[in-house]
C-alpha cells in the first residue's frame, strides 16, 4: 500500500519530470501501467465498498425480516402460553368447584347418616324405656 501511495505521487510529478528531463520509455510506460493498475485497484475497492455496502443492506434487510418473523413467533408463543394459562386456570377453578360440591355432598351424606344414626339410637332407646316401663 505504500508503495502504491509512493508509486502514485511520482505518477502525479510525471507529465513535469517527462517533460523536463525526458524521461526513459520503458520506464514511462512501468509508470504507467502502474498508474493503470492503481487506478484499476481503486476502482475495485470502490466496487467491493459498493458490494460491501449493498450486502450490508440486504444483510440488514435479511436480519430485519428475521427480527420480525422472531417477534411474531414470540408473540404466538405468548398468545399459546396465556391461552394455556386460561385454560389451566379454568381447569383448576373447574377442578375446586367440583371438590367443593363433594364436600357438600359428603357433609350432607355424612349429616344425613349421623341423623339416621341418631334417630336409630333414639328410637331404639324408646323401645328399652318401654321395655323397662312393662317389665317394672
């Protein structure tokens, strides 16, 4: 790189060296085709700056395309996920209604066989009582 930066300001003092000391031919022509070739140089590093810069772009626009596919999917995630919720969530609400209504149904059962209970024992106490009263 140097000496291209080297090459190209005696390229530039060339036409005044030329024409003054008259410079050899072959040399006037190495000259040249190394003027040729920088220039060549350059033009090829503006064209892989232009390439650079355009697969910059559709790097950018490919990343951005991507980002968004990303956001929609983290967004469906989310929407499937609180779905789920809900529905995990009425499930369980479903699941503690029904335990409560066996509860009552098994508090009322159980009342129920107490009370049966309770009333055998009573009647059953009336007939001892009556027994007793007969035999006395």
């Amino acid at each position: 790189m140097k000496r291209l930066a080297l090459t190209l300001i005696f390229i530039s003092c060339l036409p005044s060296v030329t024409y003054a000391g008259g410079l050899h031919e072959s040399l006037r022509q190495g000259l040249a085709a190394r003027k040729a070739s920088y220039e060549q140089f350059m033009k090829s590093l503006k064209t892989r700056d232009i390439e650079r810069l355009a697969n910059a772009d559709k790097q950018k626009v490919i990343r951005q395309h991507y980002q968004e596919k990303m956001e929609k999917a983290r967004l469906a995630f989310e929407r499937v996920e609180a779905k789920k919720s809900r529905q995990a969530y009425l499930n369980f609400v479903k699941i503690r209604d029904q335990r409560q209504k066996n509860r009552e149904q098994d508090r009322r059962y159980y009342q129920a066989q107490q009370e049966s209970l309770r009333e055998t024992r009573e009647k059953s106490r009336y007939k001892i009582n009556k027994m007793e009263e007969y035999q006395l």
